[in-house]
C-alpha cells in the first residue's frame, strides 16, 4: 500500500491520466476530482496528503477550492499545489495568496513531476499504517 495518497483536480480527462499515469507509476494512491466542488467534497471526505489543484475548473475555480480547503479544520494543513497552463506574470504570487503551498506551470514536466513533489509529502501527512 501506498504511504501518500494524492487528489488531482483538472476538468481535463486527459491531464488527470497523464498525472495519475505518473503518480501510480510511483506507487503512490491517487483520488481525482473533476472541478473545485469535487476537490473540496472528496478532500474532506479522504484527507489525501496532497492535493494538485488546477486553477480554471468548472463550478469553482481553483483559487476559492483551495480558500475552502484552508477554512477548514480538517483540511487546513494539507498541502495544495497549484496547475495551470495560465504562465501570466505573478500567477504564482496569486496561487500563493489563495493558499496554494506550491506552483506547477502545464505542460507538466513529467520527469520532474514526482521530485517536485517529496518535499511537499515530507512534510505533510502519510496515511497511517
């Protein structure tokens, strides 16, 4: 069994098989949501140890998921890391504001993906044994 479980948000079918793809091809256990109201439902519901939360999703964006997250007693410290495909000046400094621990611009380095990721896990919360 897996010690991380991860929650991808994207509306993006394909994004969400391709960072799945990845992230069990590295043994770790990964839920998926497909817009901000699923990411909070299932982040609550399942506390994963981190989260990959896409900005431009359907019926809640990433950034107001993401306050959500932070508003909560049980989902306040899990680390959220923002996706998006938007590389405009200062969106990092706007995932941040939200909440967001961290920023991954798409297309996703798929390489890098997994060691960008350790340092968030480390510090977050496994799943107990």
């Amino acid at each position: 069994m897996s010690t991380y479980r991860i929650l991808v948000v994207d509306d993006s079918a394909l994004n969400r098989k391709l960072v799945s793809t990845i992230l069990q091809a590295n043994h770790f256990e990964v839920l998926e949501a497909i817009d901000g109201e699923q990411a909070v439902a299932v982040a609550t519901s399942e506390r994963p140890s981190l989260i990959l939360m896409d900005i431009q999703l359907p019926k809640l964006d990433g950034y107001e998921a993401t306050r959500r997250l932070r508003a909560q007693p049980e989902t306040k410290d899990i680390p959220i890391i923002a996706l998006t495909a938007n590389a405009m000046a200062g969106e990092d400094e706007r995932a941040r504001a939200a909440g967001c621990d961290g920023y991954i611009s798409k297309p996703i380095d798929t390489r890098s993906l997994v060691p960008t990721l350790i340092p968030y896990l480390e510090q977050g919360r496994k799943l107990p044994q």
